[in-house]
C-alpha cells in the first residue's frame, strides 16, 4: 500500500537513574559509595533507504519512542545505554514539525543518516557525592527525560521525468511500456490512484527514474480531484513529460493551457521546469486529419516543425524537436513535440533517448 503522509509523536528516551549503593566486603574495614551512573536514552535517527518507497510501514501509529537508559548499579556499575531507534525512510521524505508546519529535515540522500531527537543523559551515582564533609552520600541522580516532539512525515517522490497529464491519457501505458514498472492499466479515469515510478533502461549503462503521476484536471490546484493530493510529488522532478491525448474530446491546446496554469498555480518554480510534450493515442485518432492537428498544434504554441531524427524519430507523423547542434537549449520552449502511441510503439523507444537527452540538458 503507498502511502505518503503519516504524522506521529516521537520521542528520545529517559536517562537512567544513579544509584546510591555503599561497598561492603569481608576484610575491608572502611567502604564507602560505589553507586554507578544511569545509562543514556536512547536517540532518534532517520535513516534514508533506498529499498523503501513508501510511509506504509509507519501508518496508524500514534507514538514512537526509543528505550530507556537503565539504571546504574553498586560497585560502581554504569547502566546500559539505550540503543538508538532508527526510523527508516524513502528519500523524498521531508519532517515537518505537525504544530507550525516547518519543515525540520529533507532528506534525499540514499544513506542519509540524521540524529532528531537526543536521549537524556544518565544521572549520576552517589558516588560522585562523596567528599570531606559528607562520607556517606544517600543520594543520587535521577536520568534527564528524553525529548519529545510531533511531526508529520511527507514523502515526495525524486524521479527524472514526471508525467503530467489528464486522466486517462496513456501515462500509465507509456510507463510500462518504457520503463519496468507494471501499473494498472483500464480505460476509465483515475485509474492511477498512487504514483508509480519505472526505471527506463537507455541503452547499455544508461537509465533515469519515470514517475506516473494520478491525473491532473482542471482545478487540480484549488483541490479537485486527485490533484492537489499527488501535484506535491512532481515538485522534485528535474524534468516534465506533457501528456497530451489527441484523440480526447478536449482540443490538444486545451489540454495544454490548462496543465500548465495548474502547475503555475501550484508552484511557480515547477512551472519552469524543463519539459516536453507527447502527443498520445495517435492510434485511436478518429477526426480527419491526424497530421494536420499535429502541425497546427505546434503552430499553436509558436514552434516550428522539425527535420532532425538524430533520435530516431518516426517521420511519418510530423514533430518538432529543438536542434541543439549549433544554439544553446531553449528554456522556454519544449526539448520536443512528439507523437506516440503505446499500442502501435510509435516513438516509444526513440523516447527514450529523447528524454535522456533532456534530463542531461537539465544538469548543465
């Protein structure tokens, strides 16, 4: 089950107390204090893993909380220290205080290890007492009480290429078709109601994470639909794939107007994200002129149709693709415009390089 939000109480443990023990042995005539320290509580640590991708392991628990440090002992015996509690997590994870919303820790890196929560200290045997005045101490220290703090746990995915789109577009069929993943597949909306990552080979030696993203619609950003549940998990993704059907009842520039003023109003900085555009379902076209919707889409948006094929792309649709052999990668426009069906493989494999490309245009 995926789930990424889970909110909770954690705390560190309690130091353990002193102890006040006096030495007695056969044969010694003078004894004295020997009462050990209390060990220490245990900490808190979050630890990211990358074999984990989900919050589901965490859910429906109201506290979490490390041991006690256990008491000290006579002959001058220190406690046990409390061994400290590791919360594992998927990277994307951010900690947010539950009371004033900030976020404490972000935590990204496979690895990542962050102490939260410090144990309270053990406290001190009578030992420590004894001085000139007083021989004989009874008294000891009591452990110092963990801390305690609650938090909301959320998790954003991290992908390289994060499909956007309305329900029911193709995303789900381009994911399991490029990449490893095996999402549910129907043709009714929302079919995805989690998001699903896939690791899409390029070649050899080469590969980047694809993320399929429940569908977006119109409002999604004022919390329509499924939207503004799972918009949060493409905020990490370094480039954006428009899923486009151009076989829907809303007109292909429609689709695309309306993506894009979500996404800007959700997030300025996604909004500029790196991204281009998949026109799907070419298969299942049923107006006149599949070709000429294609050309006057582009048209629509201010681009220029295209002769580059240094991917591998399928001439017998038409296309756009920025050419970057003698300028600079245009920002502000889409790396491609591409036709795809899923059904047929039409451009599905060439992408792939096509994408690669662009997620290294991203890292420049």
């Amino acid at each position: 089950m995926f789930v990424d939000s889970v909110s909770f109480t954690v705390s560190s443990g309690k130091g353990g107390q002193g102890c006040a023990s006096f030495r007695r042995e056969k044969f010694v005539v003078k004894g004295g204090p020997d009462g050990g320290d209390g060990g220490k509580g245990g900490d808190v640590y979050f630890l990211v893993d990358n074999n984990t991708d989900t919050l589901s392991s965490l859910k429906g628990r109201s506290v979490i909380k490390a041991d006690n440090g256990r008491q000290g002992e006579g002959r001058t015996k220190t406690g046990k220290s409390a061994q400290p509690l590791i919360i594992v997590v998927p990277p994307g994870t951010q900690i947010i205080d539950d009371e004033t919303g900030d976020i404490l820790l972000d935590l990204l890196e496979e690895g990542q290890k962050e102490l939260f929560l410090e144990g309270g200290k053990g406290g001190l045997g009578n030992v420590h007492f004894k001085n000139s005045r007083n021989q004989r101490p009874t008294y000891f220290q009591p452990g110092l009480p963990g801390q305690s703090r609650k938090i909301r746990l959320e998790l954003k995915l991290i992908a390289d290429v994060g499909l956007v789109g309305y329900p029911n577009v193709g995303k789900s069929t381009l994911i399991s078709t490029t990449s490893n993943a095996a999402p549910e597949i129907a043709n009714y909306e929302f079919t995805t109601l989690t998001p699903k990552l896939g690791v899409v080979e390029v070649g050899d030696y080469n590969s980047f994470v694809m993320a399929d993203i429940p569908g977006i619609i119109d409002g999604a950003s004022d919390g329509k639909g499924l939207g503004l549940e799972f918009l949060k998990h493409i905020e990490r993704t370094k480039t954006l794939l428009f899923m486009i059907d151009i076989a829907n009842y809303r007109t292909t520039i429609d689709q695309y107007n309306v993506l894009k003023e979500e996404l800007k109003k959700f997030s300025t900085e996604l909004s500029g994200r790196n991204y281009a555009i998949a026109l799907t379902k070419t298969d299942a076209y049923y107006g006149e002129d599949v070709e000429a919707d294609i050309k006057s889409f582009i048209k629509e948006i201010g681009l220029e149709l295209s002769d580059s094929n240094e991917y591998g792309f399928d001439k017998s649709l038409p296309y756009y693709v920025q050419d970057l052999t003698y300028s600079r990668f245009d920002e502000s426009k889409p790396f491609f415009v591409l036709p795809v069906s899923s059904v047929t493989h039409l451009n599905t494999n060439s992408i792939r390089f096509a994408l690669y490309e662009l997620i290294g245009q991203t890292k420049k």
